[in-house]
C-alpha cells in the first residue's frame, strides 16, 4: 500500500500528573500558538473534574472532552471508548489524554496499542507534570 494512502496516524500523549490543574496546565503549555508546526486541531480528553478554573478552553482548533474519573481500562472503558471514537471522528492531529487515576496505565497503553487503535494513534512517552 502507497503511503499517500495510508491513514495519517493521530500523535497522542498521556498525561500524568497530581492534580487537574497540573495537568491542564502541561497541555495547555504545549498548546501554545506560537509553537513552530503546532497542529491544526487538537483533542483533549480530561479524566476528572477541573481544580476550580478550566485554563484549556475549547475552540474550532482545540476540541475538549470530560470523562468521569475512575479505572479507564476497567470500569471506565466503554465511557473511554465511546469518547475516544467521537473525537477521532473529528481528526484531529495531536491527541492528550489526561489520567487522573494511573493504577492501570500500563494496561491503558496496551489497550490503546491495540486494534482498532493501532491503526488510528501513535503513543508518545508520557507527559508528567
């Protein structure tokens, strides 16, 4: 198959930290608009409540999703699943993903690595506050 016709894979981040507002504020750092081939649009999926103040914000370019906090490769898979399908509908360039709870993040990444995702992201190491 020719590469210019193989599907464009998403970058997509991990994003570990203590506290919602670390995390927003490390993806909100890499969100800046002066970055040199910062990508066209991004999606951003949040485990969790904000720490009072959302500093991300959505916009056309930054789409912004909110999942209950909870085990995301157990409990929360389906939620994960169903929230990661509507915002890879969208194709977005750079995908972050913000875990509130990092009990199982091993298993998360061997989820995300497998089928149908591994046709759709590319995992980068984790980002940690």
């Amino acid at each position: 198959m020719s590469s210019a016709l193989a599907p464009l894979l998403v970058t997509t981040s991990l994003v570990i930290g203590p506290t919602a507002g670390a995390r927003e504020r490390l993806i909100a750092a890499h969100l800046a608009p002066d970055l040199p081939g910062a990508p066209a649009c991004v999606a951003v999926l949040l485990e969790g409540l904000p720490d009072g103040t959302s500093i991300i914000f959505p916009s056309p370019s930054v789409l912004i999703e909110r999942i209950a906090p909870g085990c995301l490769c157990c409990t929360g898979n389906l939620v994960l699943r169903v929230t990661l399908n509507r915002l890879l509908r969208r194709r977005p360039e750079r995908l972050y993903i913000a875990l509130a709870v990092t009990a199982h993040l091993d298993q998360l990444r061997s989820w995300l690595l497998q089928p149908p995702y591994d046709q759709l992201l590319e995992l980068t190491p984790d980002l940690r506050t």
